[in-house]
C-alpha cells in the first residue's frame, strides 16, 4: 500500500479488533463487531453517513498501525488517503474481515447422530 510515497503493510488480528474497537469509543467487544454490518451494508450500496465513513477511518488508521512498526500517519493523513483511494478502504476491511474466526460445519457424522436424535 502506498502513501504519499512511501510503503506501508496492512496487518489485523484479534488485538486489532480491541483496539479498533477502543478508537471508535465502543463499550463492549458486541458493539465492535456490530459495525461491521454498518459496513456491510455500504458495500451492498447504502449511502456512507458520516458516522460510519468516520469508522472506516478508524479501522483503515489500525490496520496501518498493526501493520508497521512505527507509523509515520495521524488518523486525519489516513481519512483523507482512504477517500481520494476507495480501494484502500476495501482492503482494509478485508483484511479485517479474515482475520475473524471461522465457523465450521459440523462434520457429517455429528449431523447424522443429531438427525438420528430427531427421529426417535
């Protein structure tokens, strides 16, 4: 990813998440991961408010952070990097998105035993 020149990495675990959270003033890890569906509801094509573009900002500004040793870019340099690049903010959201935990589905064996449950 380059800004203004120079080099950056984009980087997301599950301490990034908190500290996304922390930024954006959240009370609980549930309201953190609620906003996510605020950004999933842009990329289905509602309107950006304010509100959640402020966001998007705020977990474009931790995935630079997570992913540099010493970032040399205040939240404001990101904001503004992210709406001149809209696809700055599609990476970063993707990156955060995979880092999230995966569900499985459940092995066919435990699905057979639960159908078998169902109709005794």
């Amino acid at each position: 990813m380059e800004i203004n020149g120079k080099e950056y990495a984009l980087a997301f675990d599950n301490k990034a998440l908190f500290e996304f959270g922390e930024l954006c003033g959240f009370e609980t890890y549930s309201d953190t991961l609620e906003v996510f569906q605020e950004f999933a509801k842009v990329a289905d094509g509602e309107k950006l408010s304010i509100k959640t573009a402020d966001k998007l900002g705020k977990l474009c500004f931790t995935c630079l952070n997570v992913g540099n040793k010493k970032l040399d870019l205040t939240e404001r340099e990101v904001f503004n990097h992210m709406i001149e690049n809209p696809t700055f903010m599609g990476e970063a959201l993707s990156m955060a998105l995979l880092s999230f935990p995966r569900t499985y589905p459940e092995s066919e064996s435990g699905a057979e035993e639960v159908e078998g449950e169902k109709k005794k």
